[in-house]
C-alpha cells in the first residue's frame, strides 16, 4: 500500500493536519525537531530515504516569513528541498 509523506509536522499547519490524520495509518509525519515525528533534516542526503513509493505528499516545511529570510535568500533552500524531495521519492 502507498504511504502519504507529511514534511514540517511541527509546524502550525503541520500539526493541525496531524491532529485531523493522527488516526489514519497511511500518513508518516517528518520533522527536523520534533520528537514526536519521525525526524528527517531536509538540508542531508535524501538518497537513503525508507519510502520510495509515496502516494501523496504534503510539505509544509518552509522558513519562517520574515523580512530577513527574503534578504538572504532563504526560501532558496526550500526551493531545494523541494526538488530533493521530488528527486528522491518517485
């Protein structure tokens, strides 16, 4: 059976969607930090991920909207995430 991928559990959205999921066995939640998910850095090699055959998948990590983080590009790096991601679980 496919598995549903969840990226940036923790986060606000993350954990709502969690909260409405959490008894469906389909979904496995990541998280860089939280405990409470599985945890995955998406800055590290996504080569040896477990999960190749994915169904859906839901990303919901992204850096903090601040003026900062447009100033020193770092919505680049979720721009790389996403095509690791992409790369990594066809």
């Amino acid at each position: 059976m496919k598995k549903n991928i969840v990226f940036g559990a923790s986060g606000l959205v993350g954990l709502t969607f969690h909260k409405i999921l959490k008894k469906n066995k389909n979904f496995i939640f990541y998280s860089k930090t939280n405990k409470k998910f599985k945890i995955l850095d998406l800055n590290s090699d996504l080569k040896k991920f477990p999960y190749k055959n994915i169904d859906k998948c839901f990303f919901f990590s992204s850096p903090r909207i601040l003026k900062k983080n447009f100033t020193n590009n770092s919505f680049k790096s979720e721009f790389e995430w996403i095509k690791k991601i992409i790369l990594n679980i066809k």
